[in-house]
C-alpha cells in the first residue's frame, strides 16, 4: 500500500464518540448466520475486538456465554457499562485470555482485517471446540449524504492527513488466506443493505471515529469538529451500508 495506515490502536482515544457514532449490526443478518451455524441458545461465543460492544450487545440475548475480548481500555470501559452481562476482558487476537476449547463461535466486527494473521488464527483456532465457528463482519458505505464541496474536503484532507483506514484491507480480502490456511471449511457469506439515519452529532461521532481520524492529536479532532459544525447545518443525514458477513466452520 502507498499510503501510510492509521494504527489499528487509535479508536480508544474516541470511544464515546465509536460508542455515539457507529450503527449497530442488523439483527436479521446475524438471525441468518446463527441459523446457518446451527448455533444453540446454551453456546459459549467469544466476540473478538469488541470495542465498545456494539456486535456484543446483539450476542448476549442469543447464547448463554458471551466473553468480549478487548485490548483497549477505554473502548472495554464503554462496554462494561453498555453491556454489562457480557465478560468483559482485556486482550488481543493474538493473545485471547480463554483455555483451549472454551467457546463454539468467535464474532468478529469491523475488526477481523486488523489481526488476520497465522498468529492469531492458530489463537483463535485454540480457544474453539471441534467444528467450531467464526463469523466477521463489516460495514461498506455506499453512498453518503451530500455535505457541500468544503465539509468534502475538509474531510478528504483530514483522513489524508491520517493515514488509510481499514477499509482497503477488508476490501482486498487479504484476510481470507489465514481463515483458509488454519483449517476452516470454505467462506460461506451473505451481506444486508440498509439506510442509516443520524443527526448531525451522530455522523460527526461516527467520522471521528474512523481510525485515520481518531489517530491525530484531540486538538486536531476537537477543531476538524467545530469547523464541520460549521459547515453542515444541524438534521438528517442519510447513509447507505452494506453489512458483509463471512462465516466458516473447522473442517472435521
Ligand atoms: C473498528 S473497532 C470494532 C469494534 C466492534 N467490534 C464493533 O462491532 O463496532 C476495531 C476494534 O478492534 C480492536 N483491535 C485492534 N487490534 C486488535 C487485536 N490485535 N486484537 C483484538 N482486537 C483488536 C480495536 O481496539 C477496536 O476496538
């Protein structure tokens, strides 16, 4: 890649605004992979870099054990607040604080691209019983509401200024070879489009919650914000995502 990446670290420093910002995932997608799984209501699911509990809080009504696995302190705050009957623990793809053979799923949210490696596959292979599964997900934005030529590119010069995001990874699906290399069956997927509706508040959360931009210093962010605030007048914002979902299962 040309540009320089955003770190995968930066999204503690704004996670209020990941918590305020970032839709939750559509319920009827997950009903799907659940079924397709044949995942039971007494199961033991890991959701891996769980941030701020968004993909958590649509797993605690479905499965008797739901342990979120988070190594940002700030981001695992918000989640023990908003989703308190989740486990709650500090740790990393590359380290998942589990024993061998503790859960029949792992979920992952937005966050798979960030730890696709060998290392942290042979981790999450580890703390799956036989035939376990795992499931990840993202947001792809399709189209985005019109905010004027200078909100555009105050924007476009800010995430330029940060460095990529993730997106570039998850789209070139680099992350598939480590899934297949680690002894899952073949990607099944599906994917749910849908519209999304924010004030304003909400969609400058959800953008400085995008790693490029929860990177630069807080001054940089509390000014990109104020000068937003601006140039968009308070109201509706309309967006269209589609969610994608690969999920797998080990071989026998
Ligand atoms: C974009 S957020 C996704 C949060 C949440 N899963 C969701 O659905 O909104 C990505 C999360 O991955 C975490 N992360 C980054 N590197 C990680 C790693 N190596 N292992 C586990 N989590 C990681 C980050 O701290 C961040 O909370």
């Amino acid at each position: 890649m040309s540009r320089r990446e955003a770190p995968p670290d930066a999204f503690g420093r704004t996670a209020r605004e990941y918590e305020l910002g970032r839709p939750l995932w559509p319920e009827e997608l997950l009903d799907r992979i659940v079924s397709d799984l044949e995942l039971r209501a007494d199961a033991a699911v890991l959701d891996l870099g769980a941030g701020t509990g968004k993909l958590t809080r649509a797993l605690v009504p479905r499965f008797e054990r739901v342990v979120a696995v988070e190594p940002d302190d700030a981001m695992r705050a918000v989640l023990r607040e908003v989703v308190p009957r989740a486990e709650a623990r500090r740790g990393s793809a590359e380290a998942i604080p589990l024993e061998q053979g503790e859960v029949d799923a792992v979920f992952s949210g937005e966050a798979f691209h960030w730890f696709a490696t060998p290392e942290a596959l042979a981790e999450i292979v580890r703390v799956l019983r036989p035939r376990g599964a795992l499931a990840v997900f993202w947001n792809i934005g399709l189209e985005y509401p019109d905010l004027g030529e200078e909100a555009e590119a105050l924007i476009d010069e800010t995430m330029e200024r940060g460095g990529m995001p993730g997106l570039p990874r998850v789209l070139s699906g680099e992350w598939r070879a480590p899934i297949a290399a680690a002894g899952f069956e073949e990607l099944r997927e599906d994917e749910l489009e849908r519209e999304l509706v924010t004030d304003r508040e909400g969609w400058i959360a959800n953008l400085l919650s995008v790693s490029s931009i929860a990177a630069q210093p807080n001054e940089d962010r509390t000014a990109f914000a104020a000068r937003l605030r601006e140039l968009v007048p308070p109201g509706e914002l309309r967006r269209r995502v589609n969610t994608v979902a690969y999920w797998t299962r080990l071989r026998d």
